[in-house]
C-alpha cells in the first residue's frame, strides 16, 4: 500500500472512531486511539496492556473491521462530508453573489443577504 493510500486510510478510520467510537467495546476505543491518535506502535500499545502484538493487532482490525460495517450501513461520515462540501459551495456562490452584485449594481439587499448565506453555512461547517 502506498503511503499516500495508508494515510487516507488512517485518517478514514480516525474519522469513523469520531463518529461510532461510543458504539465500540471500551478496549477497542482505546487501542484505535493510542494506534491512530497517539500514533503508539502495535509493540508499544501490546507492553503497555500486557499483551502480545498479534492481540493488539486483531483487535485493532475487528475494531476497523466494525467501524467500516457501521459506516456502510449508517453513512454518518459520508453524510457529514457531503454536507462540509455542500456548504463550502454555498459560501462559494455567496462570494460570487457579492461579487457580482458590485459589478452590475450594488445593492445592498442582495450584498446582506450574500452576507447572512456565508455566515450560515460558515458557523454550519464550523459545528
């Protein structure tokens, strides 16, 4: 796997431990974390619960493995990254909005209206 598609895959798994991390046995929680937030090694995180690396390993994989599930059957992160772009598009078009309304007229009903769409979506994305 190249690196580029690993940490595409590390960043998948830690946004899907954001979302359905509660929904995980607490064991499996804090091995994802110390793996992919602490970023501990299989070695370090198996001395420090006391158990071999091949443990550790499959049970961080059982846990990716359950992550993933809920997230094909839930599409929670799916759903909140359609929504993150959707709303950097309307921020976009509010700009333009503005920008154009400078150009032909400036009216400034049209330039507080541009206003009020960009803050709503900016303080949306910022939840």
């Amino acid at each position: 796997m190249g690196e580029e598609k690993a940490m595409a895959k590390d960043y998948s798994i830690a946004l899907l431990l954001d979302f359905y991390g509660e929904l995980l046995t607490e064991k499996q929680r804090e091995f994802l974390e110390y793996y992919y937030d602490e970023d501990l090694s299989l070695a370090e995180i198996a001395l420090n619960e006391g158990i071999s690396r091949q443990g550790v390993r499959d049970a961080i994989k059982r846990a990716e493995k359950q992550l993933l599930e809920m997230e094909g059957s839930l599409g929670l992160a799916r759903r909140f990254g359609d929504m993150k772009t959707g709303l950097e598009e309307i921020i976009a078009y509010a700009r333009e909005v503005h920008e154009q309304n400078k150009r032909c007229g400036l009216s400034r009903e049209i330039n507080e209206a541009a206003a009020q769409i960009s803050a709503t979506a900016e303080r949306l994305i910022n939840v």
